[in-house]
C-alpha cells in the first residue's frame, strides 16, 4: 500500500467526524471475534487521526488504551465479557495487533474443540446417511429381483396351466377317454381308427342309451371296470370341438401293450 493511500484515508476519517467519540459512536455492535478485531483497528484510525502523539500510519501499531478496550466490550457480545474484561492488562501497553491476538486465541480456544466435535459429528452423519442410501439401494435391487422371480414363476406356471388344461374345462370329453371307453366296452377299436371325435361321442351315447333301456351290455359283454367309467359321462359331455383322428390313441394303446 502506498503511502499516499492511508493519508487520504485519514483525511477523510478527519473531514467526517470531529473527534474521536463521534467515531465511536458510528460503531456498531460485533458478534465474532474478527468483527471484533475490526472495530478496534476503526478506534485506532481514530486515535491515529485527532491525537498529535500517534506518528504511526499503521492502525495495528497503535497502543490499544483502556478506553478503546472498553468501548470494544461494550459493543461486544455479552457471554465475551467476562474473558474480554481481563485479557487487557493496565499495567502494560500493548499494540491493537497485540490484542488481536489474544483475542484469535481466545476464539481457538473457545470455540475449536467445539468447532472440532461438530465436525466430527457432520462426519459421522454424513457416512451414515451414505450407509443408509447404499442400504436402501441393496434393499431396491433384492425387491426388485424378487418381484422379478415371482412374474416369472406366475407366467411359467400360468403357462403350465394353459398346457395342462384339456378340452375338459369348457366342459368337453376329451378324445383319449371316448376311445378307452368304447375299448372297455369291447368295441372294435380298428373300426374307429380314423374317425373324428364326434363320431366316438355319438357311439358312447348310443352305448350308454343302449345300456340303459336294456339294463344288459352291448353287443359283447363289457369288461366290469366299464361301469365304473360310464359314471363318468354324460350326455352333456360328450362332444369336443377339437376334431383328429384316433391314430395318436391307438398307438398309445399298442405301446401300453408293449
């Protein structure tokens, strides 16, 4: 900083206020330490100013009186002045720079274990929320590949289902039974080799018809486990609108043979 600056400065501060206390008086209240150490280097500029004893341009430089000292705690925050109030020693002189620094130390000592353990607490909050996020993310992903596997046992089973499920649910004979029931029935099972299901419907019909108006058997006598097969039947289920052929069953037959 050139010379000439801090000349201009002070000749402002003495074309504004008349004296010192006017100064003083402009000042307002400080709540941290550095704002602290700001009005006092401002009582300084104003000693340097309207005293004819002060040879010193530099504010830091300026012997801190009492009453500086004074009106500095009185503008200060009250939990600081009790601390304040014995940190100036009356029988030394010491320098607005002196004082500056005990006032810093002051603050570290005040406030840096507590500055300290709440950085240590932000600390701890902080990798604690990080585990909470990492564990609500595990969490997201476990439910959604359990969502995931049970669709797909709902779809394999429901296609399962689909599969298994026979002409019989719509309410319909399915052909296989038509064609062991008139094999119990000691039909001549060559003779509907090729003929649609209908036409094995119709001839368990005319069986059953037959069997009950005669209440005796068919043209040959039935094996005994064809009643328990008729039971099964009746005239409500006996057509199928899948229609094919009897080759599948016959050869289902022969194997069962084998």
């Amino acid at each position: 900083m050139s010379s000439g600056k801090p000349t201009r400065v002070l000749g402002s501060v003495a074309e504004r206020y008349l004296c010192a206390d006017d100064l003083y008086m402009q000042q307002t209240p400080w709540k941290t330490i550095e704002q602290g150490i700001q009005r006092l280097r401002e009582m300084a500029v104003a000693e340097m100013v309207f005293s004819d004893d002060i040879n010193t341009r530099n504010p830091d430089l300026v012997s801190c009186t009492s009453v500086m000292w004074r009106k500095l705690i009185r503008l200060g925050p009250l939990e600081y002045a009790s601390a304040l109030a014995v940190m100036k020693r009356e029988d030394m002189e010491e320098t607005v720079l002196d004082m500056a620094k005990k006032l810093r130390a002051y603050a570290d000592a005040v406030h840096g274990p507590t500055h300290a353990r709440i950085a240590a607490v932000e600390t701890r909050l902080q990798k604690l929320e990080d585990k909470i996020d990492e564990n609500h993310k595990r969490l997201r992903e476990e439910i959604r590949e359990d969502l995931l596997q049970i669709s797909a046992v709902q779809i394999r089973g429901s296609g399962t289902q689909r599969r298994c499920s026979p002409a019989r649910e719509r309410g319909y004979t399915p052909r296989a039974e038509l064609w062991f029931f008139l094999r119990d029935c000691g039909e001549n099972m060559n003779r509907w080799d090729g003929k649609s299901t209908a036409a094995l419907a119709q001839r368990v019909r005319e069986l059953k018809e037959v069997k009950t108006q005669s209440g005796s058997s068919t043209k040959r006598e039935v094996a005994p486990v064809a009643h328990s097969q008729t039971a099964r039947y009746d005239d409500d289920d006996m057509s199928d609108p899948l229609e094919g052929t009897s080759k599948t069953y016959a050869q289902g037959k022969k194997d069962n043979q084998a």
